[in-house]
C-alpha cells in the first residue's frame, strides 16, 4: 500500500477507533460491537472520507478548509472526539501518536508554526 492510501486507511482506522472507544463507555457495547447510531456515525465517516476532494492529499479533518460534514453528524463527531481523543494513548497508542503527527505535517499546521517560529524571532 503506498503512503498517500495507508493515510486514508490509517484515517478511517483512528475514527472507527474512537467511535468504537467512544460507545463502548457511552452505550455499553463490548468488542466490535457498535450500536446502529455510532454504526451510522461510522458508515458515515467513511463515505466522507471515501468522497474527500483530496483524495489521497487529505489533511486530518481538524486541519481541513472543507468541512463535509453536516451540522449534526459534525457535532456527534466533535463530542466523540473530545471524549476519545485524551483517552487513545491509552487505547490506541499508535493509532493515537500518528494522528498527531499527520496532524503536524499538514500544511496549515507546519505554515502556522513557521510564522509563529519568525513572529517570535523577530520580537527577540
């Protein structure tokens, strides 16, 4: 699998990771169990991912200009995020650790910290 579709993959990886994280203690499903709304938040996800306009170029949707989600699938998303997120170190370490560092390579993070890195550069 080359780099740019094993993102894709990792990207669906980590959002069915935290859906399921995310149901297991909200919903009490055990394994891969999901129940028929995460199930649906999950389908759904992976349509968005599969639709992306940048394809294999995607950036995390943190980092994304296009937000495809609707406002109310955004919002279950952003609730399951807030609540998995802290706690996949623990769950998923790997997964967890190469989401951040996708996150930093994306283009607007590595733009912001260079700005950043210059703005304090200058102060000094």
């Amino acid at each position: 699998m080359d780099r740019k579709k094993a993102r894709i993959f990792r990207e669906k990886k980590t959002v069915e990771a935290m859906i399921r994280l995310y149901c297991h203690e909200h919903h009490g499903t055990a394994g891969k169990e999901l129940c028929a709304d995460c199930q649906a938040l999950r389908d759904y996800a992976f349509l968005r991912v599969k639709k992306c306009v940048f394809k294999e170029d995607k950036p995390t949707c943190k980092n994304c200009t296009i937000h495809c989600y609707s406002q109310q699938k955004k919002a279950q998303v952003k609730e399951i995020m807030r609540y998995s997120g802290p706690r996949m170190m623990f769950h998923s370490p790997g997964l967890a650790l190469i989401h951040l560092i996708d996150g930093w390579k994306d283009k607007s993070l590595i733009e912001k910290f260079l700005e950043a890195r210059e703005q304090k550069n200058s102060e000094s």
